[in-house]
C-alpha cells in the first residue's frame, strides 16, 4: 500500500511535470551607459570688464575693460554724429552743428547696462546690443533751422493794384516757399542720430498769399469830374460827380472804402464851415442823400446830392457828389475794402 502510493506520487509528479512544460526567457544584456559630465561652470568675469558677446549700438565691446569700451562708443559711433550735418534748402547746401542743436549721448550708462550682461543678466548665444540713448534739443534746432533757411525763403506775394495813369492794373499773386519747420527738425533730429546720408533735405511747404485777388476799383479822375467802376480790368461803369472846391480839395492818393449806410443822418465835420449846424435827419433835404459810402481819407466819401446841378463842378468840401441814382447804383457795386484811387 505504501509503495502503490509512493508509485502513485510519482506518476502523479511526472504528469504534472508533462503538462507544464519549462519556458526559456532569452535576456539582453544592458548597454553600459556613459557618465554624464557635469557643465563646465563658466570662469567669473574680471572685474571691471564686460561680457564677451555685448556690444553697445552696434560697437563690439565684449571684454573690453569700461574706460575702453567707453572710448570704442564715443569714437565709432558718438563722433560722427557729433561732425556737421549738410542739409539742402532750394538747391543751397547749410550746415548744421548737431553740438550746438543739443546732441547728447549717453554712453555712462549705456556701459553700465552692458556690465549686467554675464552678471546679473544671461548673454544669448546670438549676443545682445545695448541701447544707446541720444537725444537732440528740439527747440535748439528748430532756431538753428529758421536761421538757416530764411535768407533763402520765397515769400508769398499778395495780389496788388498798380496804377498806370487813371488805369488800375492788377500783379498777380505769387506762392511762396518756405521750409516746414515742425517736420524739418523732426527730419533733421532722425539725420543726426542715424546719418545714413551725407546730406538731408530740408522738407518745405507752400506760403498761401493773403490777398489773392483784387475785386471793384473806384478811379476818381478830378480833372474830368468822373467816377470810374474797375473790375477784372475792365471799366464797369462810369458815374459824374463833383469834386471838392480850391478851398476844400479832394484830397488825392490810395484809399479804401470802410463805411456804408442807407439813408444816413448828416453829421456836421469839426470845421469852421459847418460851425452851428445840427445834425441832419435823412430825407429830402439831407445833404448825403440816400447813401453814404465813406472812404479811408478822414470825413471824405461818396455820397448823393440833394442839389445835382453842383454835378461835374467843384462845390463841395471835399466830399465826392454823385446823382442820387448813381449813388444808389454804385452802394450796390462797392463793399468795405474795396480800394478807392483819387487822382
């Protein structure tokens, strides 16, 4: 019984050994890994002396000690922009001094800043340019340029009238040149920091004329007791008047008219021909008729006539008399301004 049993254990040992069978598991052997070398820890910069790889508007200074980096700024960059700027105004060269516009440069502190590089900032692998901080004084070089350039200004020329005998004629308005100034300095303040030309020009700007035109012209020729109504150069109408006395002229020369009224009061002149006489309402008998059209000569002007036979004579005291229809008429041809010739 005891040897049936150990027969059977071991038949039962050898079934089960048949039924699972051993696996093989092929193992790789692992590939050395190579140590990893700690980064090389970058030697402390000399004092006093920037960073390799820094440079100051564009001037290398990377190991240069301050005092040297300094002197490399001032020389490469600083002084060719402090040399005189050749600006060009109508074909005429002038010089600007960018010293006396106020030009400064800060290159102390531009070097302190590369300082920080390698320091208290990390330098890129591509480098780093530092600023540099330039200024000029605006106002200093807007008066070096208005200086400059007004000797050289076209100025505008307004419309003018020109007599030739008792014809007006009219010269022509003109444009005028002249240079734009708040763009000129702004032009001017960019040349001087970046001179990338030997010379700018000036920008410039048209001078409007203030009078471009000359409208009605009144001619009094004394001598003929006529009136003459002048536009575009051309006789418009012709008007008799009469004219002052030998003792009370019409006075001569260019003047303007600057008052018109409809139905005026007549106010008596400061003169001894006039002394007790009050002021005269308008209507039939007033003296200046239904219009009054004054003009630049103290207390002369144009006026109708309640007495039209003193038409084409000297009878008034300086006053130029007209029918009261002309007068009428011609109040509607004139405006305050318009020039009044008396010849």
């Amino acid at each position: 019984m005891r040897a049936w049993r150990s027969v059977m254990g071991v038949a039962v040992a050898a079934a089960v050994g048949l039924a699972t069978p051993a696996v093989a598991v092929a193992q790789t052997p692992t590939a050395p890994v190579a140590p990893v070398a700690p980064a090389p820890v970058p030697a402390p910069l000399p004092k006093g002396v920037i960073a390799p790889g820094v440079s100051i508007a564009g001037v290398a200074v990377g190991g240069l000690a301050q005092a040297d980096a300094k002197r490399a700024v001032i020389v490469q960059h600083v002084a060719p922009r402090r040399a005189k700027l050749v600006v060009t105004f109508r074909g005429r060269n002038l010089v600007v001094d960018p010293i006396k516009a106020g030009y400064v440069a800060k290159v102390d502190y531009a070097v302190k800043v590369a300082m920080l590089y390698g320091r208290r900032k990390a330098v890129p692998a591509e480098g780093v340019v530092v600023k540099l901080q330039q200024r000029v004084n605006r106002r200093k070089l807007r008066a070096i340029l208005a200086s400059r350039a007004q000797r050289y200004d076209v100025p505008a020329r307004d419309a003018r009238l020109v007599m030739r005998g008792l014809t007006p004629t009219v010269r022509k308005p003109r444009l005028g040149i002249a240079v734009d100034l708040p763009k000129a300095v702004r032009d001017i303040e960019r040349a001087i920091i970046e001179r990338a030309r030997p010379r700018y020009p000036l920008a410039t700007k048209r001078v409007r004329p203030v009078v471009t035109s000359i409208g009605t012209v009144l001619v009094v020729d004394r001598g003929a007791f006529r009136v003459r109504v002048w536009r575009a150069g051309k006789v418009r109408a012709t008007f008799p008047v009469a004219v002052g006395t030998t003792s009370h002229p019409t006075p001569s020369g260019n003047f303007r008219i600057i008052d018109k009224q409809v139905n005026p009061t007549w106010f008596p002149p400061s003169s001894p021909w006039a002394a007790g006489l009050g002021p005269v309402p308008p209507g039939v008998g007033n003296p200046l008729g239904t219009r009054w059209m004054g003009t630049s000569a103290p207390a002369i002007g144009f006026h109708g006539t309640p007495v039209p036979s003193s038409i084409g004579t000297r009878a008034s005291h300086g006053c130029i008399r007209m029918y009261i229809h002309d007068a009428e008429r011609m109040f509607n041809m004139v405006s305050i301004g318009t020039p009044v010739i008396i010849r």
